[in-house]
C-alpha cells in the first residue's frame, strides 16, 4: 500500500489544481492566508486514484460497472473517490 501523499487544492469554480502541498498544515495556510474558497483533497503519489479506491476497497461499485469504468481512459482519468480525504474551504476558513 502507498504510504505517501500530496494535499491538492483545487478552486471551487475551477478544475485546475491552485497549490500542491506536503502537508495539511501547509495548505490550510495558505488557503487561510488567500481567503480561499475551495476543496484540498489527499491524494496518493505514483497511483491513480482509481487504483488506490481499488487496492483500498473503496470502490463502491458492481464487478461488472468497474470493469467498464477501467476499461474506459475519460473514467480512469477523472476517477475521484469520496472516501479521499477532503476538507471544504470557504473564505479561507474550513466549513464544518
């Protein structure tokens, strides 16, 4: 299993990454010091996403739905899981 991780910050109304971050703490910096409105997300370093919800059985999907979503490039490309690890950022400070 991959052990590590970047924090990707991603503007609300935008798919484009703003900041790449090794650490929370460093994010919600920034986020904070910017007012950011957005999400960070957790995601693992050399592995796909879908690879990782996979390996972590995390899918939540039918046999038969994720052979079709693997075998399509667009769906292993833009593959995003909820059980990544996300926070949402308003104004810079994290919504609860």
């Amino acid at each position: 299993m991959n052990s590590d991780f970047v924090w990707i910050f991603n503007n609300s109304m935008d798919s484009i990454s703003g900041g790449v971050f090794r650490s929370k703490d460093i994010a919600e910096k920034w986020i904070k010091e910017n007012s950011l409105n957005g999400i960070l997300t957790k995601y693992p370093l050399d592995q796909g996403v879908l690879d990782w919800a996979i390996e972590n059985d995390l899918v939540g999907m039918r046999p038969e739905t994720l052979e079709n979503v693997k075998n399509n490039p667009k769906r292993v490309g833009e593959f995003t899981s909820a059980s990544m690890e996300h926070f949402h950022y308003e104004g810079g400070e994290i919504i609860k």
